[in-house]
C-alpha cells in the first residue's frame, strides 16, 4: 500500500493509541486526517433586504467551516455589532439606498474601525464601476449578486489567506485581480464627449463644437456607454455627474 505523505503523518498522534484507532492501515488514518473538523469561520453580513441576509447566512452556514454571527440591515448597527462580537470576514452590500451609511464612504469607515478584518462587496450595481470603486475603498474581494453565491465559501477562504490584494470573479471562477478604473479604457475622444455632455450640450451641439458629424458624436458616445457598462442615459448622467461634475 502506498505509504501516507510527510505532512499527513506529521499531523497523527505517534502513538500506539492512534495506529488502534485508526486500524492500522495508513488508508484509514488518512482519511481520519482529511476529515477532520476546519476551523470555524465567523461571518458577517450587512444587505439592506432581510431576504438576502438569511439567505446568504443561510447558504454559508449550510456549508462546512462557516458560521454567521451578524446579519444585519442597517450600517450603524452592522458596526455596533461587531464591536461587540468580532468577526473573521465581513459581507457588505454596496448600495444601502436607505442607510445614511454607504458604498465608498462606508467601507472606509468601516476600514477604519477594522483595519485587519477582510471584507468582501457584493452588489447588483454596474459590476466594473461599482468593482473598482470598493477595491480604491479597502475591500479584498468583490461578488456580483447575479453571480450566485456558489463561489462565495471559495472566496471568503481566499481572503483569508491574505494571498492576495484583491480577488474577484472572471468566467465562473474566482481569480486574483486588482481592477482598473473604468474611465481608462475611454479614448481621448470619447473622454472629451463625455465631458461635453455632462456640461449639458446635446450631440448636437457637441457635434458643431468640434467641428465633426453628428454619428461620429453618437459613435463615440455609445462605444463610452458600453465600456463603462452604462446601458441607458439615465445610467449616464449619474456616472457623468460623480465623475465630471467637479471637473
């Protein structure tokens, strides 16, 4: 029989107790090893919709290793709670509508207060924008709502481990990224547009302007929209208005 790996045997007992009780065959104390209990992993959760704070709390704790300690609907009483019962890892929805507490300025509070805790965003937002916005925050990791929460046990170990910087989710796995501003991919022409815009000149406008065609405006326009991955003009003149507006 093949014999059992260095590491494997250094975690048995040597003792004529252990080789009984696991029956004397190095198979059956390998798999006494590999079965044993993973330390317990305190999480907790902060999502302005109750449903997904049981939920989520509910799927982890439905997994081995995980127990959720906090799940909690309001960012005051997110920090209240871990003050008096430290957590491993923090869930933290970005966008808390209705909490005077969130998305940036949260995270650097709460950064702050836990300076070593790892903290993992979730979010239904614009997932490149809302990415990067809580990587320059303090976050570890970042997990898009749409993506399910099969990969989140994979993720909230991953932080742990303190490996890496920043770890986010590509084609169904979690890898290790540090994101980029979005605005970087823009060109010098579609930034120039977009500043148009957000001082309120139509296309138009813009178009007489720079002296160029009312489609090559619109073009550009729509290649920016779809790098930052706005999908409609509402969508636009939000991310124009925290992005330009002091500009």
């Amino acid at each position: 029989m093949k014999p059992v790996s260095a590491p494997y045997t250094e975690a048995l007992p040597s003792s004529t107790t252990a080789r009984s009780e696991a029956g004397g065959y190095p198979g059956v104390r390998q798999h006494l090893l590999l079965s044993r209990t993973q330390p317990i992993v305190n999480v907790a959760i902060l999502d302005d919709h109750p449903v997904i704070t049981v939920g989520v709390g509910a799927y982890l704790e439905s997994r081995s290793g995980f127990r959720v300690l906090h799940r909690e609907t309001s960012s005051r009483g997110f920090i209240e709670k871990l003050s008096q019962s430290p957590c491993d890892v923090a869930l933290v929805d970005f966008y808390l509508p209705q909490d005077p507490w969130d998305g940036v300025s949260y995270l650097r509070r709460l950064r702050r207060h836990y300076p070593h805790m790892p903290i993992i965003t979730f979010s239904a937002g614009n997932r490149q924008e809302t990415q990067y916005a809580a990587y320059r925050a303090g976050a570890n990791g970042y997990l898009a709502k749409q993506w399910g929460m099969g990969l989140l046990p994979e993720m909230i170990r991953g932080v742990l481990s303190g490996k890496h910087r920043f770890l986010s989710v590509r084609d169904g796995k979690v890898i290790a990224q540090e994101p980029t501003a979005p605005q970087a991919a823009l060109t010098a022409s579609e930034v120039e547009i977009l500043r148009h815009i957000s001082l309120g000149f139509s296309v138009t406008q813009i178009a007489a302007r720079l002296v160029r065609s009312k489609k090559t405006i619109s073009t550009h326009k729509r290649c920016a929209m779809q790098k930052l991955q706005l999908s409609d003009d509402l969508s636009l003149a939000l991310y124009l208005r925290e992005k330009f507006a002091n500009e």
